[in-house]
C-alpha cells in the first residue's frame, strides 16, 4: 500500500477534509517533504490546470497521482447526478466525464462522492438509483479508455441517503452489472455506518479500490480512537495494494497533521 495526502484548490472547500490548500506548486513540495507517494487533487474544475503543468509538478517531486475528486461539481457548481432537473445531470455527468478524462491522462482515477446527491424532493429512492447506474456504467466505460478504475464512495448518512455501507456499495455494483467501478473505503464514513470496519472490508473483498485513511473524528490516524491495526490486516487480506490517502481536516495546523499521519500509515503498515 501507498501513501497519499490532498491538495484542495476550491474555495467554497475551504473547511473541507484536505491537507494543502495553498498553490500546487507548494502543496506537491509539501507532500514530497513529508515523504508521502503520491497527491490526491481536489479541483474546481478539469481546465483549473493543464494536465502538462500537473505532470511536470509529479515529475519535479517523485509524486504520483492517486486520485481526483469530482465534489467540487456540488460545492461550487451545485450539480448532482440525481438531480430532479434533467439538464443538471447531464451537467453533472458531463462534469464527471472530463474530470475522468483528465485524471486518466495522469493514470488516477475519478472519485464520485458527493455528486452522487440523494433521492427525495419528488425524486424515489428507485429512481435516484437507477440514475445512478446508468451515470456509473458511462462513467466506467469512459476510465476504462485510460486503463483506470472509477471510484464510487459510500457516503455517511449525513451526507446522502442513497448508499451509506461499503456492503451496500458492493451489492449495487453486483445487481447493476456495473464495470470498471470499484469502491472507496473512507474510514470516516465507515466509523459512523459500519459496525466493524475491518470486517466490512473484509466482506466487500475486491470491490475496494481506494482508501480515505482518516480517523474516528476525520483527524490524521491516531489522533481519534479508530485502530488501524485490523483495518490494514482485513486491507492486505483483500489484497488491496492502493493508496491510504490523507482525506483529512488540517488540525492542529496542516503541517503537524501531515506528519502525524504519515508516520500513522509507516507505523500501520510495518
Ligand atoms: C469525499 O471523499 C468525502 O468523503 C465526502 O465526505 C465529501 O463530502
Ligand atoms: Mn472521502
């Protein structure tokens, strides 16, 4: 497994669970300084920056790319892929599409969060899930074209109610025949869902395909009670071999936070 920490550059995220918000260039040589492998990008938008200018920042630093993010879709562009307005979804998917299409030029996967929405306001649950397959089926088909995953994050209740379970996650990939799609374990999300973290990793066996490596209170690993001992034991018994990223608030301050969770994720996986 891999090391990974954010970089945010939207605004309207400031308070958001990311690492580095100041410019790239100083977020890639913070992560590099920290001794992390790779950055996971948190954009306004796919034309904020050239796929050159991010290449040529992974290059400089020895970092690679673990992720993009898609949420600014909904934190600045209000867009969601089970909108009740036709035209929002296909804004939103289309959003989705490039953030696909630039991350798969740097090899990263896209991660759909929170642009997945929530069923309600005259929208059913059935409906709202059926939206969403068919958003996942072009959203995999598109990574595929760049021999990448897209990432599907189940989300705490708080957040959406459509799936809130890494189990759920995995059923709905199974019955939907969905491709390509693989899940995205945030231990976030998990403290409040799961009754056993380790055990729903466990049981969603290879349907992982990315981890938020954060606390019990979406801190850097040991400054709440999650223990990740078993969490990497059930991780390594699934075979993942992808990133524990640094989906995390910066607190005490960013730097503190950095190094607190690198040396977490050494001390976890020796
Ligand atoms: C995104 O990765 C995430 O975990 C969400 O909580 C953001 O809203
Ligand atoms: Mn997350």
């Amino acid at each position: 497994m891999k090391s990974a920490i954010t970089l945010c550059q939207v605004p309207e995220a400031a308070a958001g669970p990311f690492v580095f918000h100041q410019p790239l260039p100083e977020g890639f040589a913070a992560a590099a300084q920290h001794g992390y492998d790779a950055v996971e990008l948190f954009l306004p938008s796919p034309d904020f920056v050239t796929v050159e200018e991010i290449k040529t920042l992974a290059t400089k630093h020895h970092l690679e790319i673990a992720a993009v993010g898609t949420g600014a879709g909904m934190v600045k562009h209000g867009l969601s892929l089970t909108d009740p307005d036709p035209q929002v979804r296909e804004r939103a998917l289309s959003f989705i599409l490039e953030l696909i299409n630039f991350g798969g030029q740097l090899n990263a996967p896209a991660i759909l969060g929170s642009m997945q929405g929530k069923w309600g306001d005259n929208v059913s649950r059935e409906q709202a899930l059926t939206w969403l397959a068919e958003a996942l089926k072009i959203a995999g088909e598109e990574a595929s074209k760049h021999n990448v995953p897209f990432i599907y994050e189940p989300l705490n209740r708080y957040e959406t109610n459509l799936i809130n379970k890494l189990h759920d996650g995995a059923l709905f990939i199974e019955e939907k025949n969905l491709n390509n799609i693989v899940l995205l374990a945030d231990l976030f999300h998990m403290n409040i869902e799961e009754s056993n973290i380790a055990q729903a990793i466990l049981d969603a066996g290879s349907h992982t395909g990315h981890v938020h490596f954060a606390d019990s209170n979406r801190q850097a690993m040991g400054h709440g009670h999650t223990n990740p001992k078993p969490i990497i034991d059930a991780l390594r018994k699934v075979d993942y071999n992808g990133y524990l990223s640094a989906e995390i608030f910066p607190l005490p301050d960013p730097r503190t936070c950095a190094a607190q969770e690198i040396t977490a994720i050494k001390s976890a996986l020796s």
